[in-house]
C-alpha cells in the first residue's frame, strides 16, 4: 500500500495563508509528515488547526508555497484517491437513512464516482476498514442507533476504506470514553508503523505528548516544533504564548513541561 520512496516528505506544506471574513487564521504555515509519523497539531481553540486541515483536503481558500504528497502536486484527485480524512463528529450527518456498512462504504465515493458498484476488492477494503476500527458486528446497524464511541469508530473506517498513504483526524478523541481513545490511539500508531503518515489536530495534550512522533505547536503560525521531549525543553514562555495561558496555569505542570531554568 505505500510503495513511494521515502526520498520526499509523505505530506509537505508550504507556507500556508488563509484568510477569512477578513480574519487572518493561518500565517505562512509550513510543516510536514513523514511516512510512518503519527504527527499532532495542537494549539488552543480558534488556532486554525481545523483549517489547516481543511486547506489541505482543499475545501477553504487559501493561498501556498505549495502543498504535495510524496512531491507529486496535491490536486483534488490526490486528495480523493490517497487522503483519508476524519472529520469532528458533529459534523456528519447521523440522521441520514443508511447503516454503517453503506457508511464505510461512501469513504470509496472518490474512487468509485456516484452509482458505481463496488468491486471485490473493494468490498475486501470495507470488510478489513471494519475490521480494523472494530465495527464489523456494527455492520447491519443504523447510524442513528449509535453511540458516540461507535459513530467515531465508524468515521475512522470510513476513511480506512480507501487504504489512505495519508491519514488525516481532526479531534476523534472529543467525547469518547477512555477505552475507545485507547483503542483508537493504538490504531493510528499501528497505522503509522505500516507507513501511514498520520497528522491529528487534539486537545488532548498528555495523549498526543505520549503517543505522537512529533508535535506542531500552532497559534495562527507555528510557535513551535519538534518531538515530545523537545517540545518539553522549549520553555514555558512558549506554551504560556501559543495558549495564552499564565505560567500558574495547571496546564503547564499537568504536561510536565520545564522553563529554561529546568525548573517546572
């Protein structure tokens, strides 16, 4: 599933500019994911980490140095064929008539087109989706008879469906019990180990200081990067700044995060 080589980053974004309303929400971002990291976004509410997602799905104006997956372009067609994406889940429709199999199955619209059937092997790829995000005895069942565990687990199959080289989650752990982030966690870092590229927007900040690769602090730009422990030995100016906090804040002790002095 990923054959590409290495030599080009999984996912490259290059200075990034988004603008909306007249609000500035992203200032010439730039990051990247290598195949096989299981990357986070983190930053406080209204940081545009959604949007920085969203402008690389192609679905808000932006302006860029260039965005590519594997160093091809990423066009329309790149993102529908080889990005999986989970979206925040009030965003899905969940009273829409269909069952979580014709769900998952909807993940291959990009592929397929509309009204097309699926292929065998296409069937094989909503079978093992189902598999993976433990849903299969779900199959049969009607969205709306969800929990909100199940509905986020059904999302992830949706985007596994497509067997993705790029994994993208905007907040799947928001209101899921722990052993349901625990299960999902576990997904993704078993993703990321057969080549996934994986980048999550959380804010779930202990998890993502435990389980990701490399972290991108994000507040309208990138305050800062780098991998859990580096990000550890920033200082805390740099966190009091990305989530305009005081240094008093809770947050800072309860991340185990040290000023430069190495003092907590």
């Amino acid at each position: 599933m990923h054959n590409d080589s290495h030599a080009h980053h999984a996912l490259d974004v290059r200075c990034l500019n988004v603008t909306l309303g007249g609000r500035h929400i992203l200032d010439d971002v730039s990051l990247h994911v290598h195949a096989g990291e299981f990357v986070a976004l983190i930053g406080p509410n209204g940081a545009g980490k959604t949007t920085l997602i969203r402008s690389i799905l192609g679905l808000i104006p932006h302006s860029t140095a260039g965005m590519s997956a594997y160093g091809v372009p990423l066009d329309a067609r790149t993102v529908r064929t080889r990005v999986g994406y989970v979206p925040q889940r009030h965003e899905f429709a969940w009273d829409f008539p269909i069952t979580v199999r014709e769900t998952v199955v909807s993940g291959l619209t990009g592929i397929l087109g509309f009204g097309r059937r699926a292929k065998l092997e296409h069937q094989k790829a909503v079978e093992e989706a189902m598999r993976r995000a433990d849903v299969t005895h779900l199959a049969s069942r009607p969205l709306g008879e969800l929990s909100g565990g199940q509905k986020q687990r059904v999302l992830v199959a949706r985007a596994l469906v497509l067997r993705p080289d790029i994994l993208l989650l905007d907040e799947p752990f928001t209101g899921l019990d722990m052993p349901t982030q625990e299960l999902l966690n576990d997904l993704f870092r078993g993703l990321a180990r057969e080549g996934c590229a994986v980048l999550m927007t959380t804010h779930d900040l202990i998890s993502a200081l435990d389980q990701c690769d490399r972290l991108y602090l994000i507040r309208e730009r990138v305050r800062a990067a780098g991998t859990p422990d580096e990000l550890r030995e920033v200082g805390v100016d740099v966190w009091m700044d990305t989530f305009q906090i005081r240094e008093t804040n809770p947050l800072l002790g309860a991340l185990g995060l040290r000023g430069k002095d190495g003092k907590e």
